[in-house]
C-alpha cells in the first residue's frame, strides 16, 4: 500500500466476529496505523473453545472551547494538563470509564485505608476484574495516597488546594479506579490531538460462542435473556418443602462414653460413629438457635468518613435529623468536628435541609455554650 493511500485510509468496524488467535492476531497488525489497539499482549496461542472474540471501538470527542481568559482550550472527552508537552493530551475520567466499560471491566469494591485521622490525607483501594482473551478472569489493584497537608509536596495553588481539600475523597477514589484501568489496559497517560480527532481506541473482549443449532442450547439462552431459567429448568439450589423433616447439624465431640471414642448428635441422638449404635438421648447437645445480628449503619455524612454508627446514636439521629450521624459528625455533640465540616455547603440532613457547615459550627458553639451554663449552675447549687 502506497504512503498516500495509508494516510486518507480510516478504521472500518469489523463486519465478522474473530474466531481464531492467527485472524486475532492478523486483525491487530491490520488497524495498527488507523486505531489505538489497546492490548496488553503481543499475541495469544489459542482461543478456547466455545468462545470468540468481540472488537470495540470508542472514538474521544474531541473539540475546543472559551478557556475564560481569551484563549482556546480542549473540552469534551480530553484535557490539556500542566505535564503533556507538546501537541497532546490526556483523556478525561469519564471517557477512561467509557473505555473500561467497552473492554467489559467492573469494579469489585472500592475503599477508603487510611486511618481518617487527617482529613487533609486520604488514601483509597479499589480491586478491578477483567476477562481476558483466554476467557481467564484476572483481579487487578489500583491506590491512590492523596496528601493535601500543609507541609505535602503537591504543587497546588492557593485556589487549587482548596478546592482539592473540598473534593479530596471523590479525587482520592477516582485516581485509584483510574490507576487500576490503565494499568489492566496499558493505555497511556497521554495521546497526540492529531491522533484522537482521526483514531478510535480499539478493545478485543472474548464472549460465549453458543451453538444456535443445538434445541437445548436454544432454549437455555432464550430462557437466560427473558430471565425464566428457574422456571425452565429449575432453581440451582432446589428449597425442600414445608414440613419436610430436616437432618439436624452434626456436632462431632471427643471423650465422652468409653475413653476417646467419636461420638455424633444425629437427629436429637448420640450415636457411635464406628458402631452406628444409638447411645443415649442427646436432646441437651442441639446447637442453640441462630441470633439475629444488628445490620451495621454507616454515618451519611457528606464529609466523606463513613463511620460505624451505634443503635441508639442512630435511633436519636435519625430521630432528630432524618439520616444517621457518628459523634464527629453531630454538631450536639463534643466529639463534633468543626474543621472537618466547616466548608460543607449542605450537612445533608433531611429534617434540616438548609444546613451548612458554618452552620453546624455555630450549632456546636451553642451547644458547648449550654453545656457550660449547665455545669456553671450545678456548682453554683
């Protein structure tokens, strides 16, 4: 192919799914001037059996706007941060999750590790999952330390630092998922303008390969899409019928009866697992019923913290403001903390929905106030 005609050619989408690792293989080196392949291999040896491979592509919507101060700027699915040199870019955090989702990604859980104690210091987990083309299903971490303390090397302005301090939680997460995506995907941290306004990021995602042909297959795949297979071919797990007798648990214990012979409790019975001789009523060695267990409750707070709350702290909360609140969080409380929640623009309380963080502070204020005067009038009787 002349170097004129490589230049105006464009990506196709590919008109047939991929079979085999050679026509994979074929396909990648085919589009490797006109797409952005993103592939964590060179190549594969097989694909397995009952499965093919699926191509996605996502195109960056690229275009420039009023930077607000005179000039031009990138705005859409890139941005032009103060590190890219030269003509390029960065993609933005949506469009990497857009990417994500194409390459058929999920996010196990994502977590905050640090210890809260500073609100200015957060560093935050996530887990990723991901099939492969050789259908095998690979977990991959992604961290983010996010120091915003006054002695932290983070080359932030005034304007900058605070807003960061404002949204560190939301930021702290998002440069976890995102490390994690680039990683799993080896895309880059930036790209050429030239390249995203012409090229698509091209992803390959292995799925079932199901025999159409096979009456049974057929009707397991029409079942699964219309969500009726327990109705088609029943539970996984079948569920015994009311009144049916039930086995009672088996409790294993040692020395009891003739030196260190095994003993079990069969249906309210003590039996000798060696003999199968029945030996005396064990009605008294049933386990004792299950015990219902509190659910846990997590402070809403907007702040971030996400602490344990405690039944009753919950029950007056919920009471008094509509949502559940820790300590450090209840503006009527000595624990509260007035930094952390001072540039809070609404508390999030639903019973006091206009209530700010400057709010709370002064709330506090008056409760410590009246806490004062209280213990001011006990000494004075």
């Amino acid at each position: 192919m002349s170097t004129e005609a490589q230049a105006t050619r464009k990506y196709e989408p590919l008109s047939k799914p991929i079979y085999t690792a050679a026509q994979l293989v074929e396909r990648m080196k085919e589009i490797a001037d006109v797409a952005i392949v993103l592939s964590p291999f060179a190549g594969i040896s097989e694909i397995p059996q009952g499965w093919r491979i699926s191509e996605r592509h996502v195109y960056a919507q690229v275009a420039e706007g009023d930077d607000g101060k005179g000039g031009r700027t990138l705005i859409g699915d890139l941005y032009k941060p103060f590190w890219a040199k030269g003509d390029t870019c960065a993609p933005t955090k949506l469009f990497i999750l857009r990417i994500w989702m194409a390459a058929g990604g999920s996010i196990l859980w994502s977590r905050r590790v640090d210890d809260r104690k500073d609100s200015r210091f957060v560093e935050w987990d996530a887990m990723l999952e991901l099939r492969q083309l050789d259908t095998n299903v690979v977990k991959f971490p992604g961290n983010k330390r996010l120091d915003l303390r006054e002695a932290a090397d983070h080359n932030l302005t005034g304007d900058q630092l605070r807003q960061a301090r404002k949204r560190i939680t939301e930021l702290a997460e998002s440069e976890a998922i995102l490390r994690g995506v680039r990683g799993v995907l080896a895309l880059a941290q930036s790209y050429s303008i030239a390249d995203l306004k012409s090229k698509p990021f091209v992803l390959y995602q292995a799925v079932p390969d199901y025999d159409m042909d096979d009456p049974i297959i057929k009707r397991m795949v029409a079942a699964t899409q219309l969500g009726v297979v327990d109705r088609m071919f029943g539970p996984a797990s079948p569920t015994p019928l009311l009144g049916t007798p039930q086995a009672a648990p088996l409790q294993i214990t040692n020395g009891r009866g003739n030196g260190d012979q095994q003993t079990a409790v069969v249906n309210g019975e003590l039996v000798n697992t060696q003999t199968g001789q029945v030996m005396e009523d064990a009605s008294g060695f049933e386990p004792p019923p299950a015990q219902a267990q509190e659910p846990t409750i997590v402070c809403t707070c907007p702040c971030g913290d996400q602490m344990v709350v405690g039944p009753e702290n919950a029950r007056v909360s919920v009471a008094a403001v509509g949502t559940p609140r820790c300590p450090t969080c209840w503006p009527w409380n000595a624990k509260y903390d007035v930094k952390r929640h001072a540039e809070l623009k609404n508390m999030e309380m639903p019973k006091i929905p206009t209530l700010t963080g400057e709010g709370a502070a002064v709330q506090h204020q008056a409760f410590l106030d009246a806490q004062k005067r209280k213990v001011a009038a006990g000494g004075a009787r």
